[in-house]
C-alpha cells in the first residue's frame, strides 16, 4: 500500500492578528525604614610592597642523561661435538651452515661454497651468529 505524501498545515484565511499588549505602568519600589547602610571594619595598616623588576631566571644547561640500563652481552650460540659422518650425512653436499633463527635452530647443506654465501647474505646472518664447516 503506497503510502500519502504529508500536505503543509492548511492556513486559515481568517486568522487573527495578535493584539499588542501595553506595558504595564512601574509601580515604585517600597523602601524599609529598618535598613541601615553597611560598615566597613577598619583594615588593619600593611604597608604596600613596592615591585621591583626581577630579574629573568638563568637556565642552566641540562646535562645528558646516560641510561641507567645495561645492554646485556649477546650470548654466543652453543654448538654440540658432532663426528663428520653426523655433521656431513649427504656426500653430495659438503658444505654445511649451523645457525640460530629467532628460537630454531637451523642446519643447511650446500653443494658448493657460492650457495652458502648466498644464503647467509639473503638472510641478513652476521658473522659470529653462524656456523661454517666444509667437509674436507
């Protein structure tokens, strides 16, 4: 069911106009008798400070703060004996790379050196985090 469009308020031809209102007279205020003006109490005598002109603050320059926390030494990663059958099981593959990956440790096999230094590059390793051996 479509619904009725809402129509302005109809206006009546015959509206009145307001009728303007007259101020009412003043009427006078009604004074009392009883009121009796106020007193001020005497202060006691202080004498004024005179101002002088101050003269500005000197600032000392702050020294710099040295933090009070040490850096802890970077712990070298532990590295386990193993014999060269265990640390080199492929023939095909002996070069090897032993590093520490946020908390994996990771061990990779490489065919020839220039596929080791790719990866420690592509990896962002810095030296003293890794480990290298070549089977020889």
């Amino acid at each position: 069911m479509p619904r009725k469009k809402a129509e302005p308020p109809k206006v009546s031809e015959n509206k009145k106009k307001p009728a303007i209102r007259k101020p009412k007279a003043a009427t006078p205020k009604k004074t009392t008798t009883k009121a009796k003006p106020a007193v001020r109490k005497p202060k006691a005598a202080t004498p004024k400070k005179t101002t002088t002109k101050a003269k500005p603050a000197v600032r000392k320059p702050k020294a710099v703060k040295k933090p009070t926390t040490r850096k802890k030494p970077e712990l070298k990663p532990k590295r386990k004996e193993l014999s060269k059958k265990e640390m080199f099981p492929f023939e095909s593959f002996p070069f090897r790379l032993e590093y520490t990956d946020g908390k994996e440790h990771r061990v990779c096999h490489f065919q020839c050196e220039a596929h080791r230094v790719k990866h420690i590059e592509r990896y962002k390793l810095r030296k003293g985090t890794y480990f290298i051996d070549t089977l020889t």
